[in-house]
C-alpha cells in the first residue's frame, strides 16, 4: 500500500482540499490509462466528447435532491460596482482562510457530478434512429467526509463509455464492456471482481432509487480489493425520459461504463511497485484493438 | 467570421453559461493545437503538470481584491443532517433555473483563475539552484459581462509555459517564446501582432497592480485582429515574493507564456474556413521541434 510520500515522490501532488496534481510518472501513467480507455471505447466506434465543466442546476433537480451532500456548486460575487466595492474593501479573506463573501449572485451552475450527465443533457428532445455510443472524460467533483491520495478525492478525473439503445443494446453493451475491462486489467496484472453495489445516497431508505438499486442490480463495480476501479451501470429508460430522448417513440435505454482514472494510477503503483520501469505496457496491442 | 452555426457544425457544443463543449473536427484541433503548444514548451525540456481544479483562496487574496469580478468560488452545502434535509425537501431548484441553496459551507477555494497560479503555489517556500520550466494546462473560469462562443467565455482551456528564474531568463525566455509564437501562427497562416496590454482590473485607477502595467510594458499580447490569442507576461519577483520562491537568497523572477486554446480554434476557423480539409498541417515539423 504506498504512502503519501512514495506518490509523492512519483508525481502526485496531493492538496489540502482533497484533490490530486499530477506530474512525471504519474502523469504519463494517467495518460496512458486514459488512451487504453479511449482505445477501449473504440470498439464501439464511441465518438469522443469533451463536455464543458458545469451543468445546468435545472437539469439535476432530481440529482441534486438525491445526493445533496456530495454537490459542489459554482458561485460568484453578485455583479454591481457597490457589492465588488464592499468585498475588494474588506478582508477578502478571513483567518480560517475562508473567503469573506459579500451578496453572491444565483448559483445557476453545478460543477460536474458525472461524466455522462453532459452525454445525456446534449441530446435533449432529439430522436435517435440507431444506437449511439459516445467516450468522454471530465473532472467530476463529489465531497465526502474525508479524502484519501487516488482513492477518494473531492474532485476526480472520470472516463465513460455510454451506449444509447434499446434495452437489448444496453446489456449487450454492459456485458461486452464489463468483460473488456477484465481482460484489460489481466493484461496489466490487475486483480479485479465485480461486485453489485448502491450509490451513496442521501437518506437512503426514502430514496426510490435505492430501493430500485437494492432490488435490482443495475450497479455493478469492478473491485481491486476495497477500491472500486470501475463501474458498469444500467439506467433503463431513467435519463432517456427525463432528457426527452427517443428513438421509435419511446424514451432510449442507457447504460455507461465509468474508469475513475485516479483510483487506477493507484492501484498499479499498489500492485506492481514505486519503479516506474516496472509497471507494464498499458497500451493495448493492435490485434487486441482491431479484434 | 464563423456564426453559431457553422461552428456547432464543426463540433462546437456552445452552452448557455458560457462554456464550450467539443467534439469532432473542432476536438481534434484543439488536441493538435495543444499538441503544438506542448511542442514548443520542449525547446525549453519545460516540465508538464497537471493541475487540480481549484486554489486555495488564501493564496490568492491579493488577485481577489483586483479581479473580484471575475472570480468563481466553489461552495457546498452545509453538511449537517438537518440542513441537507431542509434542502432536499426545498423546491431545490426554483422557477428561474437558480438552486434553492440552504445553509452553506465555507468558500475555501477558487476555480483556477489562471493557469500558472498552480506552478508557484506547488512551489511555496522552496529555493531553487536554476531556471525551472514548467508548462501546464488548466480550465480557467472568469466571469465577464457578456460571452461569445470561442472568443470570450465562462471557462476555457489555457495553456501555459512558465519560466522562475533571474530576471536576464525571464527576460531571454520571453523574447524567445514571442518569437516561437510567431513562428508558430505564420506557420498555420494566422496573422498575428503584439501590443502592449493591461489586466481588466476592477477599478483600475486605484490599483497598483494597473498602474504598474501603464508605466512599465510587462504584459503583451499577440493580437489576431481584435482578438488576443496569447499574452507574455513579465512578473518581476512578484511571485517568487508572494510565495517565497527563492533562489541565491533573493526571491525568482517569472515570466510566462499564455494560450487561449478556444480562441485559437476561432482564428483557424476564421483564417482558413468551415471546411476542415482546407485548414493547415498543425504539428510542428521535427526539424523545429528539435532546432
């Protein structure tokens, strides 16, 4: 298990918010995972996405309610030369190193919560004619009640897989990606067991979709002992009705893969050691890319 | 000058907020320009480092007083029982798109203002024994009155190279990155000119920082028309002061090169047309990638 000296000295820089910098062996590791992801995705011919850092508040009202604790929120000084006086005027910033805010404008905005949210709010009121498969990465941000370096981080860099289908398409999909995953983590020596698990919700015995999640197993993770590398999720017709988006009249199925990229990193240097040089070849072989 | 709809036909996911998605022909630029960029921060080996999302506010008490305006915080919910409970049984959105916000918790952070913040914040209280070159990428939030897709925004990508050292290095480093940029936009075909500049302080005429930019020319950038693609900036010891970086016993000087990635892609696009056939060969030829 590495200690935050051992990342350290391989290019983590952990902070004080709970967030990771990267740099050297880490950093090319992280890019190197994210390729074999990016390659992964291929298969599907998933096209790339980059989506922007927010969303829009009015479009995770159901999200928001479910997992209040975990959101983080953009916000900014309400906009009139008086206000902007006032906070330039005072202390700016207290003792406790909080910022010592005047009146702050509406907060209209939420900054990304999961990758695939962006796929899904893109493609309000459209029809679909065939299924669609799309890969993007984004940094997610998620508090908890404390942070660890790679495993557990207020913000986070997340690769998704998404496919948009019928329900028949979508576990398709999930089993071809599940097992993709595994033989990718064979490939680089990575121990993985896929387990059925909750989202962490708030309230969670009031919550309709954890009783849906109890009694249906529409999460799955993909486990390197404690550490959940990988998810692998089925939303029926959940984001399909709620974003309007059809195909043949009804609301599409969808479903995503999700790599926490950060947890990975961790779970190589854990596995295969502190020497870069002996961490394996993260790039998939061209058969395996072309298969 | 491409519409809104030339440029979302060109991948262009333009959001309500001010921010930018990508995908297709516009993704692929933006890699290759940033590709690029990464190129020429070679010719001084400069180090990459990826960044976390955020600032400590307390780092930047001095940038908040002069950009008030501009800043975006990150904020939470007061993670009480109570509290999380009043707000998720709260309307959590209102009609006008705004969160229905309950207690909140303390604003500790700010999203990346700039991106070579991050390179001396990494290196607060440390003494260096030579010219370090760093380059790093970074989403970038400031708030401004009104947006335009690519060329004025929310958020957006900024690529940096960055130089601590004397001031005869920074001094060198700046000359030669002006030129290297130069290279690069005739290169690409985009006509580029530098000008002096001043930061869009808030009330200027009681800043120093502002005064300071009127007297001496330590920012310009390299204009493509009306619209700055780049800007080299001289801080003097500003930095190495404000966060202690030293070296021979007297704090560094900086110096950093700037490029807005979307505002690139604008020009592309507005030089050489909605037809990605037709746009230049971006990556930089070995022979100048290794002069």
């Amino acid at each position: 298990m590495p200690d935050l000296a051992a990342l350290t000295a391989l290019g983590l820089r952990w902070d004080a918010y709970g967030q990771a910098g990267l740099t050297g062996p880490l950093l090319r590791l992280a890019d190197d995972l994210d390729h074999a992801f990016q390659q992964l995705a291929a298969q599907w011919q998933a096209v790339e996405e980059r989506p922007p850092a927010t969303l829009p508040a009015s479009a995770l009202t159901g999200h928001l309610r479910a997992f209040p604790h975990q959101a983080t929120f953009a916000i900014g000084l309400e906009p009139t030369d008086t206000n902007l006086g006032e906070f330039a005027d005072g202390p700016v910033v207290g003792p406790a190193g909080s910022v010592v805010l005047t009146r702050t404008g509406p907060v209209t905005t939420v900054l990304t919560p999961a990758a695939c949210f962006h796929v899904y709010a893109q493609r309000r009121g459209t029809q679909l004619t065939e299924a669609a498969y799309v890969t993007t990465r984004t940094t997610c941000f998620r508090r908890e009640q404390h942070y660890e370096p790679l495993r557990r981080q207020w913000n986070f860099s997340m690769r998704e897989i998404v496919c948009l289908g019928t329900s028949d398409e979508t576990t398709s999909f999930l089993a071809e990606a599940r097992a993709q995953t595994d033989d990718f983590a064979r490939r680089i020596g990575l121990p993985l067991a896929w387990a059925p698990a909750t989202d962490p919700f708030f309230r969670p015995h009031r919550q309709p979709g954890f009783l849906l999640q109890r009694v249906q197993p529409v999460k799955h993770e993909a486990m390197y002992g404690s550490l959940a590398l990988a998810s692998a999720n089925r939303h029926h017709d959940h984001f399909g009705s709620t974003f309007d988006i059809n195909r043949a009249g009804v609301p599409v199925s969808t479903a995503c893969v999700a790599f926490g990229l950060e947890r990975w990193l961790y779970a190589v240097v854990d596995r295969h050691g502190t020497d870069p040089g002996a961490w394996p070849e993260i790039a998939l072989p061209a058969e395996v890319v072309t298969a």
